[in-house]
C-alpha cells in the first residue's frame, strides 16, 4: 500500500503510471486497455490526466476504456448517469476516439441484460483484457458495484444495490427514493483479471471499510477482499483512509 500526504499526491501518482502506461503501448504500437471507476474518488485522477493532455501532449488515441458499472435503469444524458459523468471528467477534454469508449448501457431492457453483460465481457477479451484497472471502494466494501455475497468469480451482470450504497448516493439524487434500485457491473472475476490494479480511498469514512479490506479475512461479506490475492493490486490511501491500519 502507499499512503500519501493528501489525495492530490496520490492521484498524480496514479495518473503518472496510467500515462506512462498509455505512452509506452503506444511506443510499440499497441492499444492500452483501462477499466475505469465513477464517484468522487477518481475525480483528481482524470483532472491530472486532462491536464497531461494538454500540457504534455499524453494521447488518447490508442486507448480503450470499460467502465466498471452503471445504475440501472439509467437514461446516458441523465445528470447521475455514470456515462454523463465519465464524459464530463474525462472523455470531452481527451482525444480518444468515441468507438473506443465503452461504459455499460443503463438502458438495456431487463430481458435483455444477460445478453449484454455477456458482450461486454466478450468485448475486454476482444480488447485483449484490461491492463490496469482503476477501482474505488464503497463502505459496503463493493468495488465496481459488486455488492456483499459477490461470487469471486462473478462476471458482468445485473445486481441489486446494498441499502447502504443508496444511502450513500441519495444526495447526489436528492432524495433516497429517487435512487435506482439496480445496477450493471463487471464482475469480481473480470476485476480481477485485470493485468494490474490500483484502489482509492481517501478520507476518514472509508478507513473502516479499508482496513477490513486490507486486514480483514477474504469473504464475499467484503467483495474487495478478494483483492488480496491478485498479485498486483495496490492500495492508494491518504492519511485518513490509513488511520486504521
Ligand atoms: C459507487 C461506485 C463505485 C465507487 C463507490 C465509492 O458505488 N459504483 O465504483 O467506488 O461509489 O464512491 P466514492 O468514490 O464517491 O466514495
């Protein structure tokens, strides 16, 4: 684990290995493939990167991106959508190419969803499988929106959101009521199948959920458990989040 002063030092940090990543398949004329994360966590990454696009000249070009989840049902031009906020974040101020960005369709009907989360799983493999992933952590100890009781093999499909998780979403939405009761997610498995991951966790509210990630017993009580055993998973914390430990 690395813990940093604040989480602007850890963002740069993370930005810088996401773009030298970029650069370097770019180099040898390969796509990188990143699977990325909505919430507040990730904000100070994306700006960092932004800020590689323009100052630096970092290209999206060879770049392809999966999102981890999306609320279900979810119109994409919603406000709360994680579509909407992944543009406005990143993909408006960055030269990927459109074809190339993929977050899951809040929007698929229900007896079609299986099918879907079928091809999205299909498509990372296409893709030749995500060379790093980014990852949050919500209190219930979900990554992606992989909730408690998350099968460690799980793969993309449709779940029901913990209590909790709409609790802790219902500001956003102005009212609990007004939260999606449903979701699309990638799985444990295609999370950790990922070449290389890197979690976030900033401040004093996740600390309790971050410790038992980091120390706690594997179980699905805490999907992001399981991160323990892949090989090449790093914790980026600032102080707060690593008051526990
Ligand atoms: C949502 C997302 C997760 C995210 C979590 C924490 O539930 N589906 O991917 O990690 O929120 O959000 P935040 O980073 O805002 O604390």
């Amino acid at each position: 684990n690395v813990i940093f002063e604040d989480s602007r030092q850890g963002s740069q940090l993370v930005a810088q290995e996401i773009a030298d990543l970029i650069r370097q398949r770019a180099a040898s004329g390969q796509k990188c493939v990143l699977g990325l994360a909505t919430g507040s966590s990730p904000i100070k990454v994306y700006e960092e990167l932004v800020r590689m696009h323009r100052e630096e000249g970092l290209s999206f070009k060879n770049v392809a991106t999966f999102n981890l989840d999306e609320y279900h049902p979810m119109e994409r031009n919603n406000i709360q959508s994680y579509h909407y906020f992944m543009h406005q974040h990143l993909f408006d101020h960055v030269d990927i190419d459109p074809l190339n960005v993929n977050v899951p369709d809040g929007m698929v009907p229900l007896e079609e969803v299986k099918e879907y989360c079928r091809s999205y799983e299909g498509k990372i493999e296409e893709a030749g499988g995500l060379d790093f992933q980014l990852l949050g952590i919500g209190r219930t100890g979900h990554i992606g929106f992989n909730e408690p009781g998350s099968h460690l093999n799980s793969a993309t499909r449709d779940i029901t959101l913990d209590h909790i998780t709409r609790v802790d979403a219902a500001p956003a939405f102005k009212g609990l009521d007004n939260v999606p009761r449903k979701a699309i997610t990638m799985g444990i498995g295609t999370i950790r199948k990922a070449k290389r991951i890197v979690l976030l966790a900033w401040g004093q509210n996740k600390s309790e959920v971050v410790k038992e990630t980091i120390e706690g017993e594997i179980s699905s009580e805490v999907p992001a458990t399981y991160l323990q055993e892949h090989g090449n998973t790093t914790f980026v914390l600032d102080k707060e989040a690593a008051a526990q430990l």
